[in-house]
C-alpha cells in the first residue's frame, strides 16, 4: 500500500513539472513575442545568428541596469551611513 501512494504522488509530480515546463515554454514564447512586437523586427531577418545577437545585447543591457541599480543602493548606504562623519567637530 505504501508503494502505491509513492507511485500516485511521483505521478502527480511529474505532472507537476510538466505543468512548470510548459508554462516556461510559454513565458519564453510570449517574452520574445514581445520583443519583436516593441521592438519592430521583421520576422523574416530573424536568423539564427540574428537571434543570439539580439539576445547577447539584451542580456547585457539587463546586466549592465542590475549593476547599476546595486551600485546606486550601495551608493545611498554609504551617504546615509557617512552622514553621521561628515559633521563638524566642534
């Protein structure tokens, strides 16, 4: 009887990770939908090598805005931090 409630709940979580991948899948369509939407491209310069080129400067724009954006947070750490020192001695 145990083995038979192991085997419904591996049934259920294969399904489950069917259930994630396809949902995946559908980000990923709708993502790049959304890109070549916004961005205006013409589907039929979409090569292989176009692809990988688009997606090598995307990744770097978001990595590039992720760095900045930590780099502002620990920015304004180190004002407030500093504030206590900067004060005159007096």
């Amino acid at each position: 009887m145990a083995l038979s409630n192991i085997e419904k709940q591996q049934a259920k979580l294969e399904k489950l990770n069917e259930k994630v991948k396809q949902e995946k899948k559908n980000i990923d369509q709708r993502l790049g939908h959304e890109i070549i939407k916004d961005a205006k491209l013409d589907y039929s310069s979409l090569d292989q090598g176009t692809l990988k080129e688009l997606a090598s400067k995307i990744v770097t724009y978001l990595n590039e805005d992720s760095i900045a954006k930590s780099n502002d947070s620990v920015s304004n750490q180190s004002n407030e931090q500093g504030t206590e020192f900067d004060q005159p001695q007096g």
